[in-house]
C-alpha cells in the first residue's frame, strides 16, 4: 500500500516537532556525519568514513515537500571519495566521482545524499538482505534520525517529502534491488540512474516491476559496460512481465531519454570512470520530458 501525501505530511511533522538534534558537520561545502541505523550506519567516529554525506546545491530552494537523491557507491570505493574526490582511509579505493559537483550542475533542487554502509564493503555488506518490508519508509519517515539530519543540512523545516531518485555504481546493486523490492516508498521513487550496476540479472525484474506497479510513470537508465552481458536476461525478464524496454549504445549521456520506462545504454567507457562520466548528464535528462518515439515512414 503506497504512502499517502497526508501520511508522509503528518510523519515529517511529528519528527520535526520532536527529533533530536543531529550530529553533522560542516566540512567545505557538504556534511557528514554518523548514523545508528542498524541497516545504513556503523556509528562511525572518524570524520574520514562518515557514514553519510548530505549536500545541498546552492541555489537549492525550500518547498513544503523535500525532493531526495540517493547515491549509493560500489566496492573499492567510499562516501567521501565519491562525493568529494577525498580518498578512503586505507586507500586502494577507485577515483573518486565528483558526485557532489556533478550534481550542483544539475540545477537539480533537491538534496544529495550519499549512504556509506559498512565501511568499503560495498556489496558485501548484506545487512539490508535481513531488512523487514518497509525498512526503507520507516529509515526516512519514521526513525528522527534522518529527518533531524536534512534538517541541520538545511537550516529549514521540511513538511513533506516529494520526488526520490536513487542512483548507484557496481556494487550498488544490492542495496538498490532491496529498496525498489522492500523498501516501502516506490510511490515516491521517480527515477533510477544504474552506472554500470546491473549486476544480479535475475533479481530486477522482481524489483523493477515491484517499483513500477506502484509509480506508473517511473524511469530507469542503465549505463552497462562489464554489465553488458547481463543488458538481455534482464530485457527478457522484463518483456516477460509486460514492461517496455529498450537498448543502445553511448558514449556519453544522452540530452534526452527516450519514451521507454526501461532503458539500457552499452558503453566502452571503463568501468571505474562511468560515474564520473553519466551520473550529473543523466539526472539531468531524467528532468526533461521524453523524446518523441521516432517512427519509420511507411513505404508506398
């Protein structure tokens, strides 16, 4: 059963009446910060692997109803050097991804979150497999926590929460499967951005439809260079379940998406540099109405 705009309106409300203070800290122009969340935080006391990093764009404009979105990293990676290019303690990381400045130039107005899990375990920090239904509405709306967090981040009270977008490279994939399957909140999830993440083929077709039985007009992109081999199982799986799909090839993020809900990129960009490459172009593109379906001239 979908979240109503009332229910998500009274939850925010009573968290921001009553939450407690956060514990983020301004570093340059972002936060970071520790959660206690038995599924997304480690209580982490180093300010070198936080356990989450919040970054509001600056020019972002408050509204009655928040808009979020999620990045999730993969392996040989962390929250830090995604978002900001700072390397991970222990270093042997992947290049960083420049989240943060990629997604200021999206013009996008909401609020960036990256989520760090256990510590450099990308999808070997199962935690959420273990998740009850729902795990994901209850993080957001109902734990003070989070709440209290953006609200430290923004300096402003939040009556509602809108627009999700999830976006996620490699190892990504574990977490953002169980959020689109279990997660509680797909009425919310208005995009998903999947940089070179499509590993788990037959784990998506479950999570895709789960989502799109409850946002109608949802979209996803995928971006698959070592996960092109998974791009036809899972168009197979979906076609199966009646859903559309579509595949191409890029080198670099397309201007505008297709009128496809499923769409699937093959790159030869690396992987290790797709993030850098596709994630800000495609936020972008998912804010633009889809490109007319282009039809062959039938011949007399």
């Amino acid at each position: 059963m979908p979240l109503t705009p009332a229910a998500i309106l009274v939850s925010l409300s009573m968290l921001l009446a009553t939450g407690p203070a956060s514990a983020l800290q301004k570093v340059e122009n972002y936060w970071v910060g520790s959660l206690s969340s038995p599924l997304f935080g480690t209580n982490s006391k180093d300010a070198r692997r936080p356990d989450v990093v919040i970054y509001v764009p600056s020019k972002y404009r408050a509204t009655p109803a928040v808009d979020l979105v999620f990045y999730f990293h993969g392996m040989r990676n962390c929250a830090l050097n995604v978002a900001a290019n700072k390397g991970c303690a222990g270093g042997g990381n992947d290049p960083g991804q420049s989240i943060i400045s990629q997604f200021e130039r999206s013009g996008l107005n909401a609020i960036l979150v990256v989520l760090q899990g256990a510590y450099n375990r990308g999808a070997n920090d199962l935690r959420l497999k273990s998740a009850s239904s729902g795990f994901f509405r209850k993080f957001l709306l109902e734990e003070p926590e989070f709440t209290s967090a953006l609200r430290q981040a923004t300096g402003k009270g939040m009556a509602g929460l809108g627009k999700i977008w999830l976006a996620g490279h490699s190892g990504a994939y574990v977490p953002m499967q169980i959020v689109l399957k279990d997660g509680g909140l797909d009425s919310q999830i208005a995009g998903v951005i999947l940089l070179d993440s499509l590993y788990s083929a037959a784990d998506w077709t479950p999570a895709f439809t789960a989502w799109k039985s409850e946002r109608p007009d949802a979209r996803m992109v995928a971006i698959c260079q070592d996960t092109a081999k998974n791009v036809k199982a899972v168009m197979a799986g979906l076609k199966a379940a009646g859903q559309t799909a579509w595949q191409g090839s890029a080198s670099a993020a397309p201007a505008t998406l297709r009128p496809e809900p499923f769409q699937f990129y093959v790159t030869g960009v690396p992987h290790p540099a797709i993030p850098g490459k596709f994630f800000g172009p495609l936020l972008t593109a998912m804010q633009k109405p889809a490109a007319a379906p282009v039809t062959t001239p039938k011949r007399k």
